[in-house]
C-alpha cells in the first residue's frame, strides 16, 4: 500500500503536536523517548548529562502525529556547558503543547526532583508527571510517591511507568492525544528522528565513550563525522573525537591503541544494528583544549543560546 500523502493526511480531525520531555538527569529521559519510538534515536547511560542537545522523535499513526523532544537534565551546574544544556533544555518548554516531567521512582528522596519541578511548573502547559522505573520498587510503593507529588503540583495526570521494559507507555500516548489539536503531519509519515546519519552515529560513539570511560572524559568529549559514505552495503566514514586535555586524549586512546579499539568495537556493533549494513570506520583522537568553557567554541557547535 501507497503511504497516504501529506494533502490526505492533513484533513479529517488529524491531530498533532509537540511534547517536551524534561526533568532531572539521568531519570531515564532519553529510554523513554526510544521505547515510545520503538527505535534508538537517542543515547542513554547510567551516568548524568548523557544528553546535550534537543533531540527529536516522531511519532505517527493512522490519525495523528506527535513529535517528541528528548533534552539534557535540568540541574544546577557552574560549568558554562552544563549551563547551556539546561537553558536548551528550559527554552524547549516554550514550544511544546505537552509537558512530560519525568522522575525516578528509585530515588528515595523527591526533594531534588521536585526543586528541578519547581523551575518548570509555572510555564502554563499541561504537565504530565511521569513516574519512570518502578520495576526497581515494589507496588506498594508508587502510591505514596502519587500521593507526595499530589501535594507539589496539579498535575494533569500521573503516569507510572517502566521505560526500561516499556510498560505503561500506551497510557502516556492516551493522555497526550487528549491534549492535542487538529493538525497537519510535520514530518513524512516514515521519519523518526530528525538527526542526521552523522549526528546519531556521533552519539552512539559518545554512549560507548560514557559506558567505558572514567569520570571527566566522557564529558569532555566532542565528535565530529567526516567523508561520511554509503552505499546499498556500507556505511564509511571517520569520526575524530575531541578531548579537553592531552592526559585525556592518552587516556582515550590506552595501551596500544586497545581503549580506542574497544570503542570503536561497540559502536560499529550497534550501528550495524540500526543500519542493518557493514561499518567502516576509521577514529583519531585530538585535543581541543578547554572547548567545554569556551563560548565562541560552543556557538559553533550550536550549544549555546
Ligand atoms: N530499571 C530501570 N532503569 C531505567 C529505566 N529507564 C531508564 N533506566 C536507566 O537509567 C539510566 C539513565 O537513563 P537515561 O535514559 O540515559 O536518562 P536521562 O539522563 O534522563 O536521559 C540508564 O542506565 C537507563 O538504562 C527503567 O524504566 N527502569
Ligand atoms: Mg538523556
């Protein structure tokens, strides 16, 4: 079957709209966004500020599109890149119709979670509490977490839910579609995120420099693609991954190459996986000193606003 065309798909009471999903780092945004999805468009870790940049998924079905954008927690941070992911992170508000506000049902104190709640609930959208990983409490324990957030902040409704192993997700689609207008598709009906090959191959590069990598350095990292190259077979390209300091880069790179080799390794695993094809791909590591808290360096890679 033909896909229907933007004209056909735009009449008859389609409904679509944007929704941000906010919250402190590491409450399992970024999982959220790939398991509505279906698909990994974004990268997730165990450790905080994974997420730099706005990062959109969309979602579409037979009468009705919902673009979703993950961001960076919101956290208090003097570094000047911290401070540019949450002022990414807030302006992304201002553009949505739905807010999902996401918190770690693990946690045993909200009181964090709610001070980030607190510079985000007077923005005038409909905020929808998202109580993600309840997998890790038991049952008995959502309740007074319903109960304490009742006291916070009205919120349009509270969704307990699992990203990790996606239970409760048709739920957060049900209570969005009630706040969503008649609307045109934004995007073609195939699309799901709009990053580029590059943006996403950077990123997966980047999750396995957070997974393998020791405390600063998966910080300090910036990756660029070049010569990107494909074909019905291959995907071919260098990736040069940027670090802060010539210690990191030493860091990076290991004994014989074999730190750099085991990055390598894993992303080429994984993007063989999302682009069902073979991968190519040639690293080097330079140093790019102090680009974290250098601003003219952050504009330039479109990290600041
Ligand atoms: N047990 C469990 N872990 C989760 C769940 N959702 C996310 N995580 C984990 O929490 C960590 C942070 O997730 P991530 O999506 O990167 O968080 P973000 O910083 O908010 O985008 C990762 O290790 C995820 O695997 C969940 O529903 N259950
Ligand atoms: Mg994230």
């Amino acid at each position: 079957m033909d896909p229907p065309s933007q004209s056909s798909i735009s009449q008859n009471n389609y409904r679509s709209g944007f929704v941000a999903i906010v919250g402190p780092p590491n409450v399992g945004k970024s999982t959220l966004i790939n398991s509505i999805l279906g698909h990994k468009i974004a990268i997730t870790t165990p450790k905080p500020q994974t997420t730099r940049k706005l990062i959109r998924g969309i979602l579409t079905g037979e009468r009705f599109q919902i673009v979703f954008v993950d961001t960076p927690g919101i956290h208090h941070s003097k570094k000047m890149l911290n401070q540019m992911m949450v002022k990414i992170a807030m302006e992304a508000i201002n553009d949505v119709d739905v807010v999902l506000f996401v918190i770690d049902a693990s946690r045993r104190d909200r009181g964090h979670e709610f001070a980030i709640l607190d510079m985000v609930k007077d923005c005038g959208k409909p905020i929808i509490l998202i109580i993600n990983k309840i997998d890790t409490i038991a049952k008995e324990n959502i309740l007074p977490i319903i109960e304490e957030a009742n006291n916070i902040h009205h919120f349009e409704t509270i969704i307990p839910v699992s990203a990790f192993y996606g239970d409760g997700i048709e739920i957060i689609i049900d209570e969005i579609m009630k706040h969503l207008e008649e609307g045109p598709a934004y995007y073609d009906t195939y699309t799901i995120t709009d990053q580029g090959k590059e943006e996403l191959i950077s990123e997966i590069i980047r999750e396995k420099i957070f997974l393998l990598a020791e405390q600063e350095i998966p910080y300090s990292t910036l990756i660029e693609i070049n010569e990107l190259k494909e074909d019905d077979e291959k995907i071919s390209l260098h990736a040069i991954i940027n670090v802060e300091k010539s210690s990191q880069k030493g860091i990076l790179i290991g004994k014989d190459g074999r730190f750099i080799t085991k990055v390598k390794r894993m992303a080429i695993h994984d993007l063989k996986n999302i682009y069902n094809k073979k991968i190519e791909m040639h690293i080097w590591v330079k140093v790019m000193r102090d680009w974290t808290s250098d601003e003219r360096k952050l504009k330039e890679i479109g990290l600041w606003l």
